[in-house]
C-alpha cells in the first residue's frame, strides 16, 4: 500500500500570516496612542460638553488622551487625585463619583502630588482607585478651541530641539509666568500672610495679581505696590533674632528671614489644625532654634520633604528660610518656609 502523506495544516508563508498581523496591529495602536496624547501649553478651561458647562480647569503641562472633534472643540480623557473627603458617591451618566467640596477641589498628579487642575463642586468622576484618603479619578470633558496648539506638522515642535548644554530655560519660565490665573482681588479683602492666618492688612483698592497657588479654600496671589521710603525699615537681624523675642510678638517678624539651625524629627503633613500651614502638603517638624527647646514648623516642596526622609531623628541642619507665621493658632509655635539649606 502506498504511503499516505498527511497534508500540512497550513503552508509556511500562511502559518507566519497572524503574527505578522498582530505585530503590524501593535504597531499601528502604539501610533495611534502617541499621536492621540498632548500636553497643554497653557491652563486649558474644561466643560461637560462643547460650549457647554464648565466643570474646572487644567494646569499648563498635563497631559490628556484626545479624542473626538466637535466645531473645533477636542474630547480629551485625564485621570487625577483627589482628596477623597472632598468627594462623593453619584449616579448618572455613568459616572460614580461626584466633588461634593462646596469650593471645589483640586486634581493631582499622584497623592499629596502636584497639582494639575481644579474642578468645581458636582463635577461627575469614574472612581479607579482609593489609596488612604485618596481616590484616583478619570474623566472625559471638552477643550476649547483657545486650548488646543495650532496644527503645523511641516514645521518640529519645540520638544524635540535640545536647548545648548548649561543654556537657561528662560523661554519656558516666561511662559510659566504668563500661564499663571490672573485675578482681581476684591476691595476690602484681608491680606493674610498664610491660610488662616495673620492679617497684613485690607486690599485698600481692586488689586490686579497672578493666582501661584492652591490649598483647599484658599488661593495664594502674587501682587505688587508701592510705599513711601520712609515707610520701611531695614528686617530685623535674623541672627539675632531669638524664640523668645518671637514668641513675645509674633506677628512683628512675619516676613523676616532666618538662618536657624535646627534639629530634625520627622516629615508629616499639614491638616486642618494647622491653618497656617498649606493644607495636604509636607512639612518639617524641628526643634530648636539651636540652642533653645522650642519647636518649628518648616514648610517645604516635595523634593526636599524626600531629602529630609533620608535624615534621621536629632539630625542637625541649616534652616535659610522666611517666617511665615509667628505662631500657629493652637501652638506657639513658629513656620517658616524653606528657601535654602538642606
């Protein structure tokens, strides 16, 4: 009897036919989800529909996910971190949470993180995750025109020139500067020197300023004026400057800086109790001025709040900083923010 050959299920050029294809697939989608991702130039308005409510705004360099394009106006998906007790459960249009803080809240990039925009109360947000007191959220809204970059694909965008090695960032920092909320403070309004705290005085006029920061209900704005000469005087002596003399009139050296050495003792975060004190954000709690008993509260940045975990417990540092507040409203106990030193 002849010897049967089985047929081959498929030829060799056949059977390599799907890989090929899903590697051409692959390719194709990480295109697509690199063209579809742009980082906002400038704070960028955000609304439920086109030209419809708005809900918040986004901070210049976030990053979201396009979609689609309705009369000039794009779609685009972000996800953010939101101070979970400034959010609540909802149900509609497929949506399970909801900013149930009467002033808003802001949108973070991780955690206690950078803050990348603000929404307004009832904003309707898909819950992806919690993490201690935070959630992390996505939403889909719509950018305006006005936010969106103009289309030039004939002419390299800015990313992909290196500036000369050592060359300042100085066309970045401008326009850093130039996205910043500009504001009109209302006359009347109290002038404080922190969240809650001591009042420098009332705006005499409608005061034009630049919005630097948030934390909850508050907003820091940077201003200018003018005074008379002879209506300064020269800072106090930092380094004569003692616990004691600040604790007698707190509220005289709110401004003055200092050069404290200070002794370590933890990193933590500031809350409620500590108005004075950027809520949600880091700080050092210290003794001393060296070599008095007291304690102090440092404000700082995220990074150097990292730097400071490395130390550990009664390790002594340099303090160069600007007393913010003479003393908290519970504890006499002065803040001051970090400008140098370790």
């Amino acid at each position: 009897m002849p010897e049967v050959m089985n047929a081959p299920q498929s030829s060799p050029p056949f059977r390599r036919l799907p890989a090929l294809l899903a590697a051409l697939l692959v390719l194709a989608t990480s295109s697509l989800v690199a063209q579809s991702q742009l980082r906002l130039q400038g704070n960028a308005p955000f609304h439920a529909e086109p030209r419809g409510t708005q809900l918040g705004t986004l901070q210049a360099g976030t990053t979201v996910a396009l979609g689609r394009t309705t009369d000039g106006w794009r779609e685009a998906t972000f996800e953010g971190w939101i101070f979970a007790a400034s959010t609540g459960p909802a149900n509609r249009s497929g949506y399970n949470l909801a900013i149930a803080a009467v002033e808003g809240e802001n949108l973070r990039s991780s955690p206690n993180g950078t803050v990348i925009g603000r929404a307004v109360q009832g904003t309707q947000l898909n819950l992806l995750e919690r993490r201690g007191g935070w959630v992390r959220v996505r939403r889909s809204v719509w950018l305006p025109p006005s936010a969106l970059p103009a289309q030039s694909p004939a002419r390299p965008t800015p990313a992909a020139v290196a500036p000369p090695t050592g060359a300042p960032p100085a066309v970045r920092v401008v326009a850093a500067e130039d996205t910043l909320q500009r504001v009109l403070i209302r006359k009347g309004s109290a002038l404080l020197v922190g969240p809650g705290g001591a009042a420098v005085g009332p705006a005499p006029e409608e005061l034009p300023g630049r919005v630097t920061d948030r934390s909850g209900n508050w907003v820091r704005v940077r201003t200018e004026t003018w005074v008379r000469e002879d209506d300064i005087r020269p800072a106090p002596d930092s380094a004569a400057l003692t616990l004691e003399q600040l604790q007698a009139d707190p509220d005289k050296y709110v401004g003055t800086p200092v050069a404290w050495r200070l002794q370590f003792l933890s990193v933590q975060t500031a809350d409620e109790l500590r108005p004075e004190l950027p809520a949600g954000e880091p700080y050092v709690l210290a003794r001393g001025p060296l070599p008095a008993a007291g304690f102090v509260y440092v404000v700082v940045t995220r990074a150097q709040a990292e730097r400071f975990r490395s130390m550990n417990p009664l390790d002594e540092f340099q303090a160069n900083g600007i007393i913010r507040a003479g003393r908290t409203r519970y504890l006499p106990t002065p803040v001051i923010e970090l400008q140098g030193g370790r």
